[in-house]
C-alpha cells in the first residue's frame, strides 16, 4: 500500500514527529481528500498536551480545504479532481476521508 508522511504527537506533551503511513482507502459514503491546506487550533493544543483524552499517537489539524482524491461507493454529487473543504473533522493526515455529507465545495478561481 502507498505510504504518506504526517507530523505527529506520539505522546502527551510530546513534540511531533515526522513518520509514515498507509493512505486510507475511503469506505462507503466517504471521499478520500488530498489535503493543501489545514488549520491547527487551541483543540489540536489542547489535544498534544493530552488534555481531552484522545488516544495517543494522534496527527493534529482537523479544518482542512483540498482536492477529493477518491471516491468510496455510494458516494453521489461529487467526483475526483473537485475542491473541497472541511470543517471539524477530528484529526487525521495528508489524506482524509470524511463522510460525503460533511464536506463543502470550494469555488474555483
């Protein structure tokens, strides 16, 4: 399977780090976007400090806009190549896969 890079917090209090991972194919209902732009917030802060409870190794940034990478079945009114943002999306990598239903088209310019 195809890898990627991510930072992540290994770790409370950790600093983050630069490791791999698989890219997750997205499941039915879910797109799988290739990420330009994320947004880290006081969340993401408050999460590397261990502070919420998440489980831990944990990649922040959870606003992000970019490009729908692939297609899970069942996934109808959107398609490869279209621009895209995200609002909460709970932490994932260079490549998410939110559910069709929570993404937002972005206007080409």
């Amino acid at each position: 399977m195809a890898k990627m890079k991510v930072a992540q917090v290994p770790k409370p209090g950790a600093d983050f780090e630069i490791v791999e991972r698989e890219i997750p194919n997205p499941t039915a209902g879910h797109v799988r976007i290739r990420v330009q732009a994320c947004g880290i917030c006081h969340s993401d802060f408050i999460t590397r400090k261990g502070s919420f409870g998440h489980s831990i190794s944990r990649v922040p940034g959870h606003e992000v806009a970019g490009v729908i990478d692939d297609l899970g079945s069942g996934v109808v009114g959107w398609k490869k190549g279209q621009r895209v943002g995200v609002g909460w999306h709970g932490g994932r990598t260079a490549l998410v896969s939110p559910a069709a239903a929570e993404i937002l088209p972005i206007a080409s310019t």
